[in-house]
C-alpha cells in the first residue's frame, strides 16, 4: 500500500515540477514533507495528552479543568519535548499552511513557518531549507504541492512515523537522482537526523 502512495505522490510532484530542474525542487518537496511529518508527529502527541488529561486514572489527569485549562495544558511544550516531539508553533503547523496553501503568498508563509519551527527547535537553525518565496514555480503550483503533501498520513505511532518518513524520504531521493541523472545516496535533508 505505501508502495501505491509512494508512486502517485511521486507522480504528482514531477508533474507540479514543470520546468523546475529536479536538483532544486527536491528541496521544496523533501522539506514540505518533514514539515508534514513533525506536524503530524506533533498532532499524534496532542492527541495523546489530551485523553491522559482526561484520564482519572493516568498521571496527568487535569481535575476540574475547562476546556480553556486543557487547551492551555496542550501548549506545554514540555510534554513534547519529553518524548522527543519537535514542538511546531501553532501558525507553523501544517493545518495552517494547508489553509493558506491556495494564497498567492504562500512560498512566504512556508519560510515564516520555517523560521518559528527553527526558533522554537535550537537543533535544527539553520537546517531547514528556506526558499518557499523565492521558487520558480507557476501560478498556485506550491499550494498543489502543499495540498498534496496532505495526502501524507504519518499516523499516531511515532515509530511507525520515521519508518514511513524514512521510506517516502528514500523513494523520493531515489527518484529525484534519477530526474536528475545521477546517483542520490548523499542528497538527504540534514534535518531527517533529527527525527
């Protein structure tokens, strides 16, 4: 099945490729991806802390709390960070960017959140490839690619996570070697390190 997925996503970026050389674009589809995965892995965590706060019987049970209280509670960065989650500010995470996808503005709105995402992360400034505003693509062609990120699911396991970030991550470098002619092996994102 990931298979299947693997092959229409690539399908669908080299077709929003146009006339972009594949050695550029790769940057703005592998980086749209681990912004898709730290979100969801980010998402999955929320989720995860919002039952236990509910929980009577789990640790972090928040008695008598409005949904006011849970919702502050969520922005604890420290419930993350313990389970090493990288924490994604809210108008960095990918519902926001999926909303904006269909602005004309949007290769900006990408950078900006590029750069709450490296401010609130010190382990990865100056990793994230921030070259959204400046792309070379046709008219709403980055709000398709965005919108077909989407189609990513991650899922709620962080294990399971890398192992489908690390798949889709290998395919794609794998098939952009081959748009562009040359062998891949060394053309990982350095930020996947950190996943």
């Amino acid at each position: 099945m990931l298979d299947d997925i693997k092959k229409t996503l690539w399908a669908t970026a080299d077709k929003l490729r146009a006339n972009m050389d594949a050695a550029e674009y790769k940057h703005l589809v592998l980086g749209l991806i681990f912004v898709k995965y730290i979100s969801d892995t980010f998402e999955a965590r929320r989720q995860e802390i919002a039952a236990r706060l509910a929980d009577p019987k789990d640790d972090y049970y928040f008695a008598d709390a409005t949904e006011a209280d849970i919702q502050a509670e969520l922005e604890d960065r420290d419930y993350y960070r313990e389970v090493n989650v990288f924490w994604v500010p809210e108008g960095a995470r990918w519902d926001s960017l999926r909303a904006a996808a269909k602005q004309t503005d949007i290769g900006k709105r990408i950078d900006d959140a590029l750069t709450l995402i490296e401010i609130e992360n010190p382990k990865l400034k100056g990793i994230l490839d921030k070259r959204y505003a400046r792309a070379q693509l046709p008219d709403g062609k980055l709000g398709e690619l965005v919108d077909m990120i989407s189609t990513i699911g991650f899922g709620d396991n962080p294990s399971n996570a890398r192992d489908v970030l690390g798949q889709v991550y290998e395919y794609f470098l794998g098939m952009f070697a081959s748009a562009e002619g040359k062998r891949g092996g060394g053309a990982v994102l350095h930020a996947c390190q950190y996943c």
